[in-house]
C-alpha cells in the first residue's frame, strides 16, 4: 500500500515537470516568434523578397522592435510583381515619416532581416501606413552577380583580347624573321654614323671653338643686362605715363568744373540771354517788313549813283561848277 502511493507521488511529479517544461516551451516560442505584447501594423514593398519570411527579425536602429507577419505580391507602378511585407512593430513605436525599412544581413552567413533606419522628421507613421523599402542583399548574391559578370567579361572581351594579342604577336615575329637582318645592319649603319658625328662634336667642341661659344654667352649676358636696363627703362616711361594720365584726369577735372561754371553762367542770365534773343528777334522782323521799301530806295540811290558817275566820266568839269561841252554841230556862246 505504501510502495503504491510512492508511485503515485512519483507519476505527479513527473507529470507537474512535464507540465512545466511544456509552459517554458510555450513561453520561450513566443519570445523566439518577437510576440512580446501588443503589436501596430506597417506595410513596407519590395521589388524582391529572397530571405524574408513570415518571423524575419525587425529591428529599428539594431533594436527588435518586431516580426514579419506576412508577404503578399502585388502589382506596382512599374512592370512586373513586387512584394508587400506586413510588419508587426510593438504598439506605440515611435516611427518618423522619412525612415527607411532596409534589407541587411547581421552576418555573413546569417538570415536577412529588416532594420528599420530612422528618419528626422518630427511627423510620425500612424499605423497602417507605408514606410519606404530599401532592397539589400546578402554577400553570396552579391558574389553571384559579380561572379557572373566576371564570366560576362571573359567571354565577350577578354578572350577576343587575348586572340588578337597572340594574332599581333605572330605577325610581329613573321615581320621580324623577314626585316630583322635588314634592320640590323642598318642599326650597325647608324651607330657608326653617331660615331662619326660624336668625333665631329668633340671637333666642334675644342678649345678654340669654346672660348667663341663662351663669348656668344658672354655677349648673350652683356645683351640680358641691357635688356634689364631698357626694362627699367620701359619702367620709368610707364610710371612717367602714369604722371601724364593722372594731368589729364586733373585737367579733365578741371574742364568739368569749368562746364559746370558756365552752366551756372547761362543759367544765371537766361533771362537776359532770352531777352536779347527777343529783341534781335524783333529787329529782324521790322527788317523783314521793311526789305522791300528799303531796297527799293538802295535801288534808285544806286541808279542815281551810276548817272552821275557817267557824267562825271563824261564832264569831268562838273565837280568844279562847269557846263557840259557842247554836243558836235552846235555852235558855242
């Protein structure tokens, strides 16, 4: 009777472990599934989803906010499928507009998740609405494509590179095998030729022929000097020239003033100026009404004028009160 309930204890035991390791089991899957309490859905898109699946990992700035719930293809904007990603973020996360949902790897070999970048912004998602997707990748998609691209390289460029190198090559070597005889002799030819030139530098290069070359520098030296003077020289001119501009601008200056002088001059005396342009105004116009009489009048003195100098050429004698001489055929008193 004794060894049965011993057996009993035992069975209750084993069955209230059990019980509890089931609950830690529970426990430690809902912690492993980011269920930690309350939850605010976000909806982020994507033009690809490889690794993403429903329990991904959500961080925000490294911290795990949350989970994937679920993946839905849609149709965007642009052609083809692209891939709307629920996200379940702890209720009242602080998120600004502008954040950035990116796909990254924390490892080399490990699962992609999305860490959520923050925004500046000081307006925040409410949830329900869209963040802005950022596709990533992992490294071993990353190695494929340039991996592929190598391939793409090798085949379309390197290889036809190296065929037409190795082609160059052979006709160089033919090109060699039938010029290079030819080629060397005429390269024994021209190191005897720069031979026979070195003798005539050396020729050229004696002493005689160096102390004229140390004249034409010495006159070169004499000829910079003098340069250097007509530079200071030119110098001098330019500053001379200077002095000159600066009396003209003085006259200038002082032509100006005088301008404005007679400016004030005229406009001091307009009045009179007018005046007397009015009086001489009104000269010429009695002048113009009286033209007519006065050279009727300059008409008859000048015809009286011509009479009596024709007289005067005919009588001399009348200036001194004397008569006419009579006319031929009359008979004088």
């Amino acid at each position: 009777m004794r060894g049965l309930k011993r057996d009993n204890v035992n069975y209750l035991l084993v069955g209230m472990f059990v019980l509890a390791m089931l609950g830690a089991l529970l426990v430690g899957l809902y912690f492993i599934t980011g269920r930690s309490g309350p939850t605010d859905p976000y909806y982020v898109t994507y033009p690809h989803v490889t690794g993403i699946k429903f329990g991904t990992p959500v961080y925000f700035e490294g911290y795990r906010v949350g989970q994937v719930e679920e993946v839905e293809p849609v149709a965007g904007a642009t052609p083809g499928l692209h891939y709307q990603v629920e996200l379940s973020v702890s209720r009242g996360w602080p998120i600004p507009r502008d954040s950035v949902a990116r796909m990254t790897a924390t490892g080399l070999l490990s699962a992609l998740s999305i860490n959520i970048i923050q925004g500046t912004s000081t307006h925040l998602l409410s949830p329900g609405e869209e963040l802005r997707g950022e596709a990533g990748g992992d490294l071993f998609t990353v190695l494929h494509t340039v991996a592929t691209d190598l391939n793409d390289l090798a085949q379309t460029s390197l290889r036809p590179l190296l065929h037409n190198i190795d082609v160059q090559l052979g006709r160089l070597a033919e090109e060699f095998d039938t010029h290079g005889p030819r080629l060397l002799s005429r390269s024994g030819e021209l190191l005897e030729r720069l031979h026979d030139s070195a003798g005539q530098l050396d020729a050229l290069l004696s002493d005689g022929n160096r102390r004229e070359v140390e004249a034409i520098i010495e006159n070169a030296r004499v000829a910079s000097e003098n340069a250097r003077e007509l530079s200071a020289d030119g110098v001098l001119l330019v500053a001379e020239l200077n002095r000159l501009a600066t009396d003209v601008a003085r006259t200038r200056s002082r032509v100006d003033g005088l301008l404005a002088e007679l400016q004030g001059v005229v406009n001091d005396n307009r009045g009179n100026i007018e005046a007397a342009l009015k009086d001489l105004r009104r000269t010429l116009d009695i002048t113009a009404r009286n033209v007519d009489q006065v050279t009727y009048y300059l008409k008859g003195t000048t015809r009286n004028m011509h009479e009596f100098s024709r007289q005067i050429r005919q009588n001399p004698g009348m200036l001194l009160g004397g008569k006419p001489p009579a006319e031929a055929g009359e008979v004088a008193e």
